[in-house]
C-alpha cells in the first residue's frame, strides 16, 4: 500500500504521544514507517508544518457543546474539553502552545468561541477578546500542567500540592464570568 | 575572579536573548564564560535548574503597580508589564510557560497580583483563580506571539494581520473583568 498523509500524521501524532515532542524526528518517523525519509517530505513540507497540522487537528477534535446549554455554561464546557483533550496526549499543550501554523482566530475551534459568544448578541471585537482569553487561558494553564508534570517525572521538582481540576475549574469561570461581563451591552 | 552565581546566571540570559532557547547548552555557556563545564555545575546543578532560576528572575523582573491606581487598572498594569518583560527576550514566553521550577503561586508575581485582589476584599480562593486566569492568560497570549514570530522569521508562516497590542487589551479586559466581578461578594 502507498504511504498515505494520514499515515504519516497519525504515526507522528503516536510517536509524540508514546515519547514526547522532543523525540520525534523525521528520521525516526520515516523508520517508524518503513520508508525512506524522502517518502514523508513528498507529504508534508518540513517537520514544522507536520507539528502545525497535528496541533490544529488536535485543536479541532474538541467537540462543539451543545447549543441547548446556556452559552456561559457552553464556553465552560468547551474550556473543560480543551484541557482534556490536551491532557490525553504527551506534550499536547506544547504542540498546540508552539506548534500551530494558523492563528486560533482561523481555527474551527475559535470559530466555535465566538459563534457561541455573538449568539449572545455581542459584537465582533467582543466575540473575538473573548475567543483569545478563553483559549490563550486553557492552553496556558494546561502547558503549565504539563510542563510541571514532566520535571516531576524526571525529579527535577516535587508534585504540587492542591486539587488541579478545582484550580482550572475556578480560574476558567474567571475567564467566562469576564467573557459574560464583557458581552453585555453597558460593559465599559 | 573567580566564577560567581551571579556570571552564569547572566551569561546564560544573555544567551538565550541573543541566540534563543534552543542554542543554550551548558558546553555553550562555558565556553562563552571561558570555564570548563564541570565549574558551572558547582553553581548550578543541572540545565533545567538553570532555566528555571532564569524564568523566576524574569518573572520577578516585572515591577509592582502603584498601589495608588485603582485595584482593576493595577492588574492590566501588571498584564501588560509581564507580557512587555516577556517580549524583551527571545523565547522568554517559553522559558517562563515550560521552565520555572516553582509554581505561580509560590512566584513574586503570584503573590502580588493575590495581594492586588485580596485589598478589594475578595477571599483567598478568589484571589487564587484570579491569579491563576491572569498569569495563565498573559504568559499563554505571549508565548503564542512569540511562537509565531519565530515561525515567521524561519519562513514557515504569514505575518499575522491586526494589531497585537489591540487584541491583547481587549483579551486581558475580558479576564481582568472577570476578575472584579468574580472578587464581588455576590458572585455566584
């Protein structure tokens, strides 16, 4: 069978999430593969933009909350989503943090934050300040995590104390009671 | 003069301003500090104790906002200083969002922008999630704008259109007004 993009996406996405971000070289996947290193470039360009298409599906396999939610409760929804979905890989945060070629403004799922934002009747620049505290929000804290989480497996810092999941918890409704603050029409 | 704490910290700062995170190596930074390896390791254990010590400073480096200001406005003013300090260097976002040892909370930081919210009367909790939304949001922002210029200084990526100072003011109002209303007693 002929090596595929698929293939060659979702063997590196496997590979960074067995071994880390640091440990994927084109080298290791193209042997991972069983083709010669050349057979992968004829599918993505550089190793740069292979990271920045795995950070955008990535990104894009956050499901859309339920339009039948409260819109408040539909962004706490989608911030909670997001960090698991960056959680359920090695150094997902990073990818996504340092990876991504298009802008979160492009992507389905800041599309989704500020659809969810002006079905609430506020304006563009509203939707779009909102779009970027939410999302610049979750993947701070989650790479923060993540990156806390890794010195600790290599015992260069001792584990946190405290519950991680109420920490998110409280500092994402900060964010969303801002976003709902800010989408009113008399917000200053 | 014999080697000082202080010469690698420097040194190492230095490094990574002029040639960015990726290009510091111990070997690198004795060379430049005109040692052998083994005399930087007296001073500092290992690189990632380094970077950690470097993104601690960093983050101390930002000043305190004038107490006089009225409590919102010191924490943009904070916002804004961290993301200016975090902008001075070449991948100071990353070093900061991937390389501090301690935590936010226990940083300088941390516990200036909890004080900010705890002199409007807010509990601890509060003042907790506010800081925690705040630094996560300002390091998170920057660090995709670092991120990104980088892509486009190696070619791998368009300027993005707009005016980042513009998209994150409208962004930090939208946490900083989460903030004031999260910190009233009536919040729910």
């Amino acid at each position: 069978m002929p090596l595929t993009r698929r293939d060659v996406l979702d063997t590196a996405r496997r590979l960074v999430a067995d071994y880390g971000l640091g440990d994927l070289t084109m080298r290791r996947l193209a042997f991972e593969l069983g083709v010669k290193p050349g057979a992968i470039y004829w599918h993505v360009p550089s190793k740069q933009a292979l990271l920045a298409e795995l950070a955008d599906e990535l990104l894009d396999s956050v499901p859309e909350p339920s339009p039948r939610k409260r819109w408040d409760r539909q962004l706490l929804q989608l911030g909670t989503d997001l960090r698991a979905a960056l959680r359920s890989h090695t150094d997902a945060a990073e990818l996504v943090a340092a990876g991504r070629a298009t802008s979160l403004a492009s992507s389905q799922l800041g599309k989704s934050v500020m659809a969810i934002v002006q079905r609430s009747g506020a304006g563009e620049r509203q939707a779009s300040a909102a779009r970027d505290a939410l999302l610049h929000f979750v993947i701070g804290f989650t790479f923060d995590e993540q990156s806390h989480e890794s010195l600790v497996r290599h015992g260069a810092s001792p584990a946190r104390l405290g519950d991680s999941d109420r920490t998110f918890d409280d500092a994402l409704a900060v964010v969303v009671r801002g976003i709902v603050a800010s989408a009113r029409p008399s917000a200053s």
